[in-house]
C-alpha cells in the first residue's frame, strides 16, 4: 500500500483505538490562555455554542474530512463537503482541508498553502481580523485542530475547537441545517508566525540536538516498527511516542487537563515539534501542548509522508 493511502488507515486505526481503549473521564475542564478572549475559551462546550450561535462575530466552521473504504481493503480520504451538505451545525460553514486550505500542487496531502492564500480562504468563509471562530469536524477533532493550527500559523488566536465535535450535537438532539450559511466574505490580514511549522530540515537537525524535542502522534506499534503504513517503519530518532489515541474519553471530548498533562512530561518552555503521518494528529498534539501552557510548539506538517519516503531521512525500529 502506498504512503498516500496508507497515513489515511492510520487515522482510522487512531479513531477506533481512541474509542475503544480509553476510559470515561470527568467533563472537560476549559483552562484559560494568553490569546484567547475572557468569552470563550480555546476549548468550548456544546452548550455554549448553542448559546451563542447568533453571536454577529462568531464563525462556525465544520472542517470534516471523511473516509471510505478502498477495493483493496484499506480506506482513501474524500471531501467532506458532501455530509456537510446533507446536515451541519446550524449557520457553519465548510472548510475544505481538501481544496482551498491546501496546496494542491504539492506531492504532500494537505501541504500548507501560503499564508495569503489560507488568509483569503478563511476570508471567503466570513472569518475577519476581529471574528471569533468556532471549529469541528466527524473525526476525534483531528481536522478541526489542523485548522486551528493553521489559524494560529497566520496569527489568528480567536479559535477554539468544540469539544466532542459533531458527534456530540447529534447525541445531545441538537439541530442541524441542510442551508448554507449566509455570510459576507471579510479580510483575514496575515500575520504569518513561521515558528510554528517545522520542515524537515529542522527535524533533522533536532536529532542531535538535545534543546529541541521530537513528538511522535502515532500509536505505539508503529511508533516500535512493528508495523508500518509508509515507506519505512519505526520512528524518527530521539522521539518521544505521545500517541493522539489517549486524548480523547469514550464520549470523544478530550480528557481533563490534569490527565493530559500526565502524558505530556516535557519542559513547557523548550521547543516541541510533533509529527504524526500527514500533519492532521499531530495538530491535536499541538492543540493540547498549547492549552497545557507549551510556549515554543511548531508542527511537521509533512510528517512521515516525506520522512519515510526519502532513505536519506533515518528511521528507528525498537527492537526489544
């Protein structure tokens, strides 16, 4: 199976583990941060969006991207466009990480587009400099947290992610709408912050470089070699394994932050790069990091995708 294909089963693998081995925890616990409105937190409720989906500064953006299984038994990603269309969270719009959020002319799915052009997207959704936006998606809020990502990669630090995602409003009865939303297009200025994207080269030279530390999103087998779904197995040198299928209860909102934290035993104020297969976990990892006070995160958005596809890049595979 090739690399394309195969980053996309390990979202699934992600999704389903998440569900099945993790416990039931307490509700969610928002924890303030720097960049976020005394209104609303970087992590929102159900009950607070229904609260305010009238708000004349609020976007909500369903950012879904979906999964269909393949003849030859693996699974290909499609645009989520489509149940978007046929029942989303009342006034959202779509953010198609699928289209215009990602560069298309790049041999990497959902490679970064510029920062003009992810600005004059989000433009053309109604997100404006002094909107605040709201992001969910069908899936464990991996895609939404890309999107959040991203926002903050262009300066833009109103966003928060719903906790429990779409699958949450529908357990609770709440709404959905087949119409789109009627909002005018506004202007995103971008305020790009490179920091927050590593490339490869950075990666590479952070092996040896005890300041920096590499995360690695993916479940622990692959982490270990024991199985593979790229070019290559195992992981890149000196990482740390902080799988994204512990953060999410069985009810699908992430944990409390005290037990996030636990898995995150890092220093808080060196710099952090998490990769996963393609960028998308790896963005939750920096959601998380971020919300736990982390203040030097980037995120490899090329991730093993280009890692493992080029001999030249080393890879890991524990043997014991």
């Amino acid at each position: 199976m090739s690399s394309r294909h195969s980053w996309r089963n390990l979202l699934i693998l992600i999704a389903t583990s998440a569900l099945v081995s993790a416990c039931a925890s307490s509700e969610p616990q928002p924890v303030a941060t720097a960049s976020v409105t005394a209104t609303m937190d970087t992590l929102v409720t159900t009950e607070w969006l229904s609260e305010h989906l009238d708000d004349p500064d609020l976007v909500v953006l369903d950012c879904s991207v979906n999964f269909e299984p393949n003849e030859d038994g693996g699974f290909r990603t499609v645009n989520g466009r489509a149940s978007y269309e046929g029942g989303h969270i009342p006034t959202a719009g779509f953010a198609d990480l699928m289209g215009d959020l990602a560069d298309g002319d790049s041999p990497n799915e959902y490679a970064l587009p510029t920062p003009e052009q992810f600005s004059e997207a989000m433009g053309a959704l109604g997100v404006g400099d002094d909107s605040r936006v709201v992001l969910y998606d069908g899936y464990n809020s991996v895609w939404a947290a890309r999107v959040w990502w991203m926002l903050r990669w262009v300066g833009f630090d109103r966003a928060a992610l719903l906790d429990g995602g779409l699958g949450a409003w529908k357990a609770e009865g709440r709404p959905l709408s087949t119409e789109a939303p009627n909002r005018s297009a506004r202007s995103l200025t971008p305020a790009p912050r490179p920091e927050l994207i590593a490339d490869r080269d950075e990666v590479y030279a952070a092996i040896e470089d005890d300041t920096v530390q590499l995360i690695d999103a993916m479940p622990e087998p692959h982490y270990r070699g024991e199985m593979t779904m790229y070019d290559r197995p195992g992981h890149i040198p000196s990482a740390t394994n902080i799988p994204v299928t512990g953060f999410l209860d069985e009810t699908g909102h992430y944990r409390p932050l005290d037990e996030l934290a636990t898995m995150h035993n890092l220093d808080r104020d060196a710099r952090a790069i998490t990769y996963c297969g393609g960028g998308i976990a790896a963005s939750s990892n920096a959601f998380v990091m971020t919300r736990l006070g982390y203040t030097d995160v980037a995120v490899y958005t090329a991730s093993l995708q280009e890692w493992a596809a080029d001999p030249a890049n080393p890879l890991v595979v524990d043997t014991d």
